[in-house]
C-alpha cells in the first residue's frame, strides 16, 4: 500500500469516527458497477460554499453529500478544481497534481473522497489531457526560448501547420495559432490562445500525463471524466497519409487510450468517461473507455423533446446501440456546463422536464444529470467567462437571494427561479420533479436492469406522428416498460402488450392512476396518458 492509500483510509476511519457519516460503505467492488449507475455531474465553483467568499468549494460540497446519496446516484462528477487562472472556466489547468485554493487544498479533496466513499458514492476527477493552461510552468520554460528543453512538449511553428477549426467558435474564436512575440513563432491551441496544445507526439508528454492520472488514482479517484480526447494528436497535411490534414481522431489517440485504460486497470473497479461525439472510443469494448458521453444520443433525446417527439429518441437509440460494441456502455445527458439546461430547452414547462428525465433515465446507458436539473433551475444570464456561463450558475438549494449556496455574494448570479425550481420547495414532495428523479432512480437501483437490459421498442398502437412512445427493457425475467405522452392532448389509447406481460406488473411510477396490468388485461391495456403522461411499470 502506498503511502497516500494509507493516509486515505486512516483518514476515512478518521471521518467515520467522528460521526461525519453513520452509513456503512456500500459501494461494491463490481468492476462493472457504472453499468447500472447513475452518474451527477457537479460545477464545483457553484455547488456549495462553505467559506462565504461566494465560491463553491469541495468543503461545502462534502457538506452536501447526504443529499447527493438522497438522489441514488453512485458517482459524482466533479468539474475541474486544479490550480487555474479561469480563462476556460478550470479548463485551463496550471498545476495538474493540486487543488485550487478557490476551491480548498488536498486535504480536503481526501476528505471528500472519503466521504463519498463513506456514503457508497464514487468520485471522478475531470482530466484534461488535450492542453494545459498557458500559466502552467510547462508552457512558462516552453516559451522561454527555442532551445528550452520543454520547447517540444507544445505544438511549436513558423507557419501553421493544419487548421482544424473548433467546434464552437462562440467560444473559442477561430483562430488557432498564436503568435509568442518574444521567441517569435506561432503555438497551437485547439481551444483558447491560454490553453495551448500538449504536443502528444512527444513520448515524455505522453509518459508524463499518465502520472498525473496515477496520482489521483492513487489518492482514491475512482475515475475520470476525459475531456477533450478526439483532439489529443494533429497532423499536417505534408505527412498524413491520403495528403489531408488530421485535426481529430488521429489513429495514434487509440494507441494512447489503450494505455490510459491500462493504467486504470492497474486498480480495482475505476473507470472512465469519454467526451466524445460517437461510439468510437470503446476500442474492442474493453480497451479504451468504460462509458462515452456520446452526443449523438443527447441530440436524439433533445430532438425528440423539442419536437415532442421521443420516438425520434428512441430510434437515436437503437441506431448508437448498433454501433456500440460489446461491453461500451453509453452515457446519456440532458443537460451539461457546456450545452445548456434541459428546462430551457422545454420552455420551462416542468411538465416536459418530467418526460425529459423519465426517458433520460429509463433508456439504455448510464445517465448523466446535470446538478440542479433535478430541480428544474434554468439558464442564468450572467456572464463571467463566455456564454456557456448561463448554465453553471449556483445550486438551487433555497429560494433566498444566496440560493442556500453561499451567505457571500454569489461568484455568478442565481439563476431566476419564479417559483419552487429549489430543493427546499421540492424535497420529500409528492409530484415534484425531485420527487420524480429520486423515484426513478431508486426504481434503477432496485431492478438493476436499466443499464444494460435489451431495448425493445413498442411500435403499436399510435400513429406514428403523436407525441407517444413506449418500450420495454428486459434481462433474464425481469421487465420494465415504459410509456411516455410528450404530447399536448390526452393519450387515451388501448396498448397490445400480450406476450409481453408475463406476470402481474406494478407500475410505482406514474403521474395518473394507470389500471391494473397483469397477463390477462395485457391485451388492450388503456392506461389514461394525460398530456405530458409517464407511466413505468416493473415485473
Ligand atoms: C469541456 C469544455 C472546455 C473544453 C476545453 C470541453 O469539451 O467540456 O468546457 O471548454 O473541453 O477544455
């Protein structure tokens, strides 16, 4: 045992004596345990503030863990907390082996970690891997000189070398090289000009990235979210094979994936999450990442809740799930710190919302809920770094002006919330959007086969343009069915689930009374679908 893996559970036996947490630790040592997990993404800086200087931090959010295990979920996201000069929100990163002290110190990162484990919840770093911030002390000797012995752990030229533009130049700009006056030549940066590129094709770059991830691993990470990776390697046109440049993708980010999944398979039960747009980096399904963020899917989800139309949803579904190898697991979103909320993207029809996070959590993969969506907070207009500021504003614990975040002036302002989308309005009430997210959830932890279980969707009887869809998801003898009216009008139509129903259901989640179904009404079961209904039913 390594001298920190010491400290760390001295430390957790430190925190359970001191009565910080009476639950016994329940996380299992199942490698595959984010199969069937949720996951909750958390802004740090906007969580909880436990100092009063208006900025979240891992004190205040250790402070909140109790409601985070409320929830049901098994792992916590955690957004960038290491040393950062914000340009990119912590996605600059100045010092990848500490924390922030906007944000607290090591010990308290420790703490957390014991903590969550504590209360059988699991904590993933965000890792960086692309670029650093250009405050890092790497990138202060790479452009002190030309000859610097560091000049080739950055992406370094005369003339641009490729263009490959970013994907949102909302935020990043379309330029991609900047000029260094003082040693007079151009660096590359696929995101902001202070966040210039690790150069990947350098082996001690790559070598050196990997101890990162093992000093947190070692520390008691359980895994990572991994940002950025389609972009870890470039080439120009001059040596890429077929004459093209290489902006994303590059075959040799595999060779490096394959390594950091190496790496975490050195330790029991981690895994990782990739930011990715597809399906393409589980590798042979178990060589490269655990889980994928996967856009495609969201887009499927948002497409079909725009439209009303979650049967849009479902064939994004099954089209990801085809592509999908063995063992890739898909990780679903509504809402993240970049995209925006999902209660925006509804109307702020809490209704909706409510479809949004039965189908969110009922589909395929392991869900990602965005902190505060389990609430409804919407899109703030304040702005401190760029625009993707409107969704990472403070946690709606209270509707006092501090939002039960900080008894400081709050670093962005609070989201508007006109009525209740706060967790004192809505903890332990019936019908509330809380309420929904926790029964679902602990419906998940319960029948344990929403994760992977097979995804049979139900083609009859609607037509096909209403707002109605409905599927079944089933392992070994277990069955979950799920109806859902993302519709204005009342859905009051006969279902032909004979076959199907092959036991008496219980249906613990509905927002109207559904009648009884079992094998002998599974035939023509009309359950009452009110506008923007759900029902899920369990056998
Ligand atoms: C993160 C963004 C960040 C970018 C650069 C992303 O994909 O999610 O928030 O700005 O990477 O690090």
């Amino acid at each position: 045992m390594t001298i920190r893996r010491l400290m760390a559970v001295l430390l957790l036996l430190f925190t359970s004596a001191c009565g910080e947490s009476s639950a016994p630790a329940s996380r299992s040592t199942d490698p595959g345990w984010y199969r069937d997990a949720v996951l909750y993404e958390v802004w740090v800086r906007s969580y909880a503030d436990s100092d009063g200087d208006g900025i979240g931090d891992l004190r205040g959010l250790r402070e909140r863990l109790d409601y985070i295990a409320s929830l049901g979920v098994g792992a916590i996201w955690l957004s960038p907390f290491y040393p950062t000069p914000y340009f990119d929100s912590g996605y600059d990163v100045a010092d990848y082996v500490d924390v922030d002290p906007h944000y607290g110190t090591l010990a308290d990162y420790d703490a957390l970690v014991a903590a969550a484990h504590a209360r059988g919840l699991r904590v993933f770093n965000d890792l960086v891997l692309n670029h650093t911030s250009s405050e890092h002390p790497w990138f202060v000797e790479s452009r002190s000189s030309r000859d610097n012995p560091r000049r080739d752990w950055y992406v370094w030229a005369d003339a641009p070398l490729y263009a490959c533009p970013n994907a949102d130049p909302k935020a990043f700009g379309t330029e991609r090289w900047t000029l260094d006056a003082a040693t007079g030549q151009l660096y590359y940066h696929q995101f902001y000009p202070q966040q210039p590129d690790l150069n990947y094709w350098n082996p001690v770059v790559r070598d050196t990235m990997l101890d990162q991830v093992r000093f947190w691993l070692d520390r008691g990470a359980d895994g990572f979210r991994v940002d950025a990776i389609a972009t870890l390697f470039e080439e120009a046109a001059s040596t890429a094979p077929g004459g093209k440049e290489i902006c994303t993708d590059h075959p040799l980010t595999h060779e490096y994936l394959k390594r950091l999944r190496g790496v975490l398979d050195g330790y029991p039960d981690k895994a990782m999450l990739a930011e990715a747009w597809d399906t393409r980096y589980f590798g042979n399904g178990s060589d490269e990442f655990h889980m994928s963020m996967n856009a495609t899917i969201t887009v499927g989800l948002q497409t079909g809740l725009s439209y009303n139309r979650p049967s849009v949803t479902l064939q994004a579904y099954l089209s990801a799930l085809q592509k999908t190898p063995n063992g890739g697991q898909l990780a679903p979103w509504l809402s993240n710190h970049d995209f925006g909320r999902v209660m925006n993207l509804v109307n702020g029809d809490e209704r909706r919302a409510a479809v949004a996070a039965v189908l969110l959590l009922t589909l395929p993969g392991t869900p990602i809920v965005y902190y505060g969506d389990e609430v409804g907070m919407t899109h703030g207009t304040g702005v401190v770094v760029d625009y993707r500021d409107r969704a990472r504003t403070p946690m709606a614990w209270t509707a006092d002006p501090g939002t039960g975040f900080t008894t400081g002036t709050p670093w962005l302002p609070p989201s508007p919330d006109p009525g209740g989308a706060n967790v004192a309005a809505q903890d332990g009430i019936p019908g509330s959007l809380l309420t929904l997210y926790r029964q679902v959830i602990a419906l998940r932890n319960r029948v344990g086969i929403l994760g992977t279980g097979t995804l049979t969707v139900l083609t009859s009887p609607y037509p096909a343009n209403t707002g109605l869809a409905g599927f079944v998801r089933s392992q070994g003898d277990r069955r979950v069915l799920v109806l859902v009216n993302a519709g204005e009008a009342a859905a009051d139509v006969a279902w032909n689930l004979s076959g199907v129903v092959t036991r008496p259901a219980s249906c613990p989640v509905a927002n109207f009374t559904p009648p009884p179904l079992a094998p002998d009404t599974a035939a023509a079961w009309r359950p009452p679908l009110p506008a923007y209904g759900y029902v899920i039913c369990e056998w």
